[in-house]
C-alpha cells in the first residue's frame, strides 16, 4: 500500500484498521510521505497509531520542521524517546532562538 492510499482512507477505517494497515505501507519516507500529511495524520488517529507513525516516519529519515514539531506535540503527547527523536531529526535551522 502506498503512503498516499493510506492518507486518503484511514479516516474510514475503525481505529485497529488504522493502526495494522501502518505494516503495509511500502513507500514512506520523505519523497513519498508529506510532512503536512503526517502532521495532519497524526492529529486524527488515536495515540498509539499516531506514535508508530511518528516511528515510521523517523526511521524512514522524514525531517520535521520546528513548528511541524511543535504542532505534533500539540496534538499528541508522544513518549519522551519519540519526542526526542523528533527533535533530534529535526531541521534546526528552523527553530527561532
């Protein structure tokens, strides 16, 4: 399953449908998984689908902005090795000091 087919159903699918469907994906990453999608993503499903998205999205080298990042946490109180890993991957140069 394409990373686009999963943005444009999981809002139909019961929330355990969301979270398997996840394993399917085949391209996720940064050409083929906009950030504004996962941002947007992750505000809708539950708190477990959105933290393994939030994996995939890390490991599959995804760089969030700044404000993407404060918008994530926002919206989902990831665990502290996730939001750590969302800074550390992060584009620092677009955080304001």
């Amino acid at each position: 399953m394409q990373w686009s087919e999963y943005n444009e159903k999981y809002d139909g699918w019961q929330e355990s449908t969301q979270y398997s469907k996840l394993g399917s994906i085949t391209d996720f990453g940064l050409e083929s998984s906009p950030l504004s999608e996962i941002t947007d993503c992750v505000q809708y499903v539950n708190e477990k689908t959105a933290k393994r998205i939030l994996i995939l999205a890390i490991k599959n080298g995804v760089v969030f902005s700044g404000s993407e990042v404060a918008e994530i946490i926002e919206y989902v109180a990831p665990e502290e090795n996730i939001m750590l890993s969302l800074f550390r991957t992060s584009d620092l140069s677009t955080y304001r000091v």
